[in-house]
C-alpha cells in the first residue's frame, strides 16, 4: 500500500517562500507519478504541479509557473515543492498524491481522477 506524508506549510507573509515535502513509501513499481493539488475554501480542488518518475517530466498550472518548482529525490522517493513569491491567492490545502504505473509512462498526469493515493493535506495560509 502506498503511503504519502506531506510537510512544510504553514504561516507566510506574501512573496515569502515555503517549501512542501511529500514522502512516498510502498511503491511496488519504477515508474510512478507525483502530482501536487490544491483546494482553497469554496473553490473546487486544483492541479499545481506534476512529476513523473519514467522520463522525470514536470509541468505546473499556468497560476504557479515561474514561482513554484517540483524536484523529486528519487533515491528518497520524496517530492518537494519549492513555493516563492508566495501570493495570498495560493492559500489552500495542499495534497500529495500519487499514482503507480506498471510501464514507463511518457509525460506527466494532470487530472486528479488519475491518481490513486492522496496525502492527509498540509495547510499553507499567505497573508497580505
């Protein structure tokens, strides 16, 4: 059974930085996803970030490029997400989740529907 622990949120003023960690145990296979999503409170669940173990792609929402980077340590089998310049709008719950695949698979998966495991959540409040 995979296992995912998230870390790293907290309290930041706006255009400071965080940095989420998520910990996966329990893959069974080499090849694997790791997506990052977000729900803030009335608004519906969204995709942040992405990783695939197969090619090491990575891709991010339009909302979060330029400011947030996924880097995985795949010996670890840990997935960071560095945030700068934190905005107010990127209060959220953040998710780890995650996926296994019994392939190589080629590209990143963006829709939360494809991924199998989730994280419990860390809260990450910008205050302005």
């Amino acid at each position: 059974e995979v296992q995912l622990v998230e870390s790293g949120g907290g309290l930041v003023q706006a255009g400071g930085s965080l940095r989420l960690s998520c910990a996966a145990s329990g893959f069974a296979y080499d090849d694997y996803g790791i997506g990052w999503f977000r729900q803030a409170p009335g608004k519906e669940r969204e995709g942040v970030s992405y990783f695939s173990s197969s090619d090491g792609s990575t891709d991010y929402a339009d909302s979060v490029k330029g400011r947030f980077t996924i880097v995985s340590d795949n010996a670890k089998k840990t997935v960071y997400l560095q945030m700068n310049s934190l905005k107010p709008e990127d209060t959220a719950v953040y998710y780890c989740a995650a996926f296994e695949a019994l392939a190589p698979v080629s590209g990143v998966y963006r829709k939360a529907e494809e991924y199998d495991y989730w994280g419990q959540g860390t809260q990450v409040t910008v205050s302005s």
